[in-house]
C-alpha cells in the first residue's frame, strides 16, 4: 500500500504540560532523526526490542486502541521545508494505518505497507517545519498493532529541473537515463512511437518509411489486468527487453480497465462511449472498501511485469493516471484529491512495497487554471507531461503549452509531449525554443495517416539534426 498524505495545519499547545514538551537532547549533527524510544507515550504504548533490525535502543509498540499517542518533540535548528519519514513495522498483522498530526495543525491519514517482523521506511509528509521544537504526534488509525521506530527529517530542496530521481534508492540504469535526459533537456528531441499494446508495429512502419527507428517506445497495460485469450501478456515485456537492449527507451502507460471487473471500461461516465464504467476512484481512501481492493490488486499484477522489467535491467519511462484532470477516465473523474491518493499510493505500493526502483515517475499535466491541484507533488513526480492533439496537419511547436508548464513548476522538472497527433516540426521547436524531452504519436491514424503525420513530415523529423533517433542513443547500460 501507499502513504496517503492529506495535509491541513492546527496549532499545538507547547506549553500544556511539562512532560509534553521535555526536549530531546540530541546533538545537532545527529538532529535529523528521532527515535520513538525518546517519545512521549500515551495509554497502552510500550518500549520494546524484541525484533531485530531497529534503529536507537528500541521501537514503540502495542498501538491497539485510539487513546494510544507517541509524541515526538522534533528539535530542528532551521526553519524551512522538510521531507518527514517514519521507520516502523507492521510486525504480524498484514498492513497498519495511522494519523500523524505536525505541530497539532497538519493532519497525515498514513497507510502502513505489510512489512511483516522487519523495519521499513516510509515518507509521510512534506511540511514547513518551525525553529527549535516542533512536535509530531502519532494515533492509530483504523488498521492497528503496529511498531514505530523513529521519525526523520531531511531538508527539502527542489532543485533546478530536479537533479535526483524521486526513488530513494533508485537502479543505475535508471539514474543513467534520467542523467542522460536532463543532459540533453532543451537541447534536443527525441523521437518516439506509440506500440500497439504489446507489438512493435509501429516503430517497424517507421522504419521503413524513413530508415530509422525513434529513440522511444511506447507501451500499454491495457489488456494485463484481463485474460483474453488473444493477447500475449508477455510480449511487452519481452518487446521491451529487446528495444532497450537496442540502446532504445521504454516507456509504459496504463488504459486501465474497470479493477471491478464489472465491465472493461476504462472511460467514465463524464464521456458519450458506449462502454463506460461507474467505478469510484474516491474509495482509494477507504482501505476496508472491496474497490479499494480491486485498485491493489491490480496494481499488483502490473507491477509483477514492472518487475520483470526490473530483473532484466530495464528502465521504465512510467506513465500512469494520465489524462486525469480531463474527468474521462475513471482515475480523474471524482476529482483532483482522489486521483492524488490513488498517484501517492500507487507510488508506495510499487516503490516501497514491490522495490520498484527502475520506474521514472511522469505525472501529465494539462494548461487548465487549476493544473497544480492535480499535482501529486515534486517528492512523487521526476518528469512533467502535456498530451497534445492539435488540428489534423498542425505541426507548431505548442510553446505556448509548454511555457505554461516550465511556468508553473517554475522550471523544477523537465517537461515531455508524452502524446501528440501531428507531430511539431523541429525547425519550429528550435525557432520557438519549445524544450520538449520528447514526442510521441498515438498509434495507428496518429502514427500513420497522410493529414496528420504526412510520410515526407516524417522523413524530415527523423532526418533532422534537432531531433534524436535510436541509432543515436547511447548505451545506458553501464
């Protein structure tokens, strides 16, 4: 399961009582972390060392009825933005759940992923911590017995087009595509192609259009979390091996299909199609609801292919929830909140829970006034996203779409065309500086048809000095 962080600030009464408020007498240099051993506890928390693995001199455990609090008294030297962790364990009773209040003001509904009789870390919160005390208080939620170990602090630092993958612990191969991609930000295009689910048509047709393969295949999940009887689950990942033995990027993105099963939809109720579902996406919250089990369920059979991919060292361009803010899918049509929990827990299910640690998180974005509501946050996305499809034979450059972006997150993250119809002719990003990481056509029609993406326009861009092709991508393998 995922961490889900809803934040809202109270006021704390530091001064209520004498032992609430006895502070930690902990060196400076060693002020980021605070052992729950050192906490203040309420009702029927213990100290224990029992299990192995735990930081400081023990962890607090028996987290078992709502009058359970461990207070932390968090003694910080500098104000300013802070990531927050928890070190915990869920011991023998599958997942936990808990409330974390900052400074009695932001309040944090924390979903604990199963850890079993091990220690695990977890990031919790991003919050604007004060100078010198600030407390962090701990209750269980409605999924109890649970063990806390400490919780750690680590200044925030958004950086310029965000120097470090949001994976803690991400793979090489990973970090040397990211490191790639930001070398060759504003500098350079990638071309890239749509696959149809798990073949390679597309990427062969052009290719044999223009003698050249683009640097980017796309992938789908579409149809992974079915079992149709005609579709070859394990092409994708064998497709992606191969593309990316060829010194090609892969990436992946998800039509996912009603998690009921109750039909195979994945377009809401806000569209015409005659193939929509009801499924609501605000129960992610809810960890007893059966859809919320459903989400999970799914997300672990895509993550056992992510998996794969992970093994055979490759890194993925991964793409989820996309589209959301337009409310036709499913995943964004109850609103921004839901499809930020949905993002955050998916996040902690595959990064902290399966160690995923070769996925490079893209969140897309749109140019709608209230964008940043959608936004899951820097702590959660490594690339920002626009799908973009202009008039048929429309091949400007979108700048205007694209500043919007590098305005709005204020050049944090690097910005992609993860999807597109009539793709922008180079001459025209390089005039407008329009610093696109890289396009990619939808399948089919979008890849192929004259008025859209015309054979000659394809040409042009994949014999374009702008504009990168798989034969000039180097190997990231090392």
């Amino acid at each position: 399961m995922k961490i889900y962080c809803t934040i809202l600030f109270t006021a704390i009464a530091l001064f209520a009582c004498k032992k609430d408020k006895a502070e930690i007498k902990i060196p400076p240099s060693q002020r980021l972390k605070f052992e729950a051993e050192n906490g203040v506890r309420r009702g029927s928390l213990s100290v224990s060392s029992s299990l192995s693995g735990f930081s400081g001199t023990g962890y607090v455990a028996s987290f078992s009825s709502a009058n359970d609090k461990l207070i932390f008294n968090v003694i910080n030297d500098l104000a300013g933005d802070y990531n927050l962790y928890i070190g915990y364990s869920t011991l023998t009773f599958g997942a936990g759940s808990c409330i974390i209040t900052i400074n009695n003001s932001e309040t944090v509904n924390l979903n604990l992923p199963a850890t079993g009789n091990a220690f695990a870390e977890i990031k919790f919160a991003r919050s604007n911590l004060w100078q010198n005390l600030n407390t962090v208080s701990l209750t269980p939620g409605g999924i109890k017995n649970f063990a806390v170990d400490y919780i750690r602090i680590e200044p925030f630092s958004p950086g310029v087009a965000a120097s470090n993958l949001v994976n803690p612990n991400p793979s090489p191969e990973a970090v040397n595509l990211y490191n790639y991609l930001k070398q060759t930000y504003s500098k350079r295009i990638h071309s890239g192609a749509t696959a149809i689910t798990s073949s390679m048509d597309e990427e062969n047709w052009i290719f044999q259009q223009t003698g050249k393969y683009p640097a980017l295949a796309g992938f789908d999940f579409m149809n992974h979390t079915r079992n149709y009887s005609w579709e070859r689950k394990g092409d994708l990942v064998k497709n992606a091996v191969t593309w990316w033995s060829q010194n090609g990027m892969v990436n992946c993105h998800w039509h996912w299909r009603d998690p009921l099963k109750n039909n195979d939809a994945f377009y809401s109720m806000a569209t015409s199609y005659s193939e929509r579902t009801t499924f609501d996406v605000s129960k992610i919250s809810d960890t007893l609801s059966v859809e919320y089990a459903a989400m999970i369920m799914d997300i672990d059979t895509v993550a056992n292919y992510l998996r794969q991919l992970r093994d055979a060292k490759v890194p993925v361009l991964w793409r989820p929830l996309h589209e959301a803010s337009g409310k036709w899918f499913w995943w964004g049509y109850k609103g921004a909140d839901a499809t930020k929990t949905l993002w955050k827990v998916m996040y902690n299910r595959l990064v902290n829970h399966h160690k995923l640690n070769n996925l490079i998180w893209i969140w897309t974005s749109d140019v709608k006034s209230d964008d940043l509501n959608w936004y899951p946050g820097d702590e959660y996305v490594d690339i920002l996203s626009m799908d973009i499809y202009p008039t048929n034979g429309d091949f400007s450059s979108q700048v205007t779409s694209f500043n919007h972006l590098k305005t709005d997150f204020e050049g944090r993250k690097m910005i992609t065309l993860s999807e597109n119809g009539s793709i922008p002719d180079p001459d025209n990003l390089v005039t407008d500086k329009a610093g696109w990481l890289w396009f990619m056509p939808w399948y089919g029609d979008y890849t192929r048809k004259s008025t859209i993406n015309p054979i000659t326009h394809w040409q042009k861009i994949m014999n374009h000095s702008y504009v990168i092709t798989r034969d000039e991508m180097p190997n990231l393998k090392n």
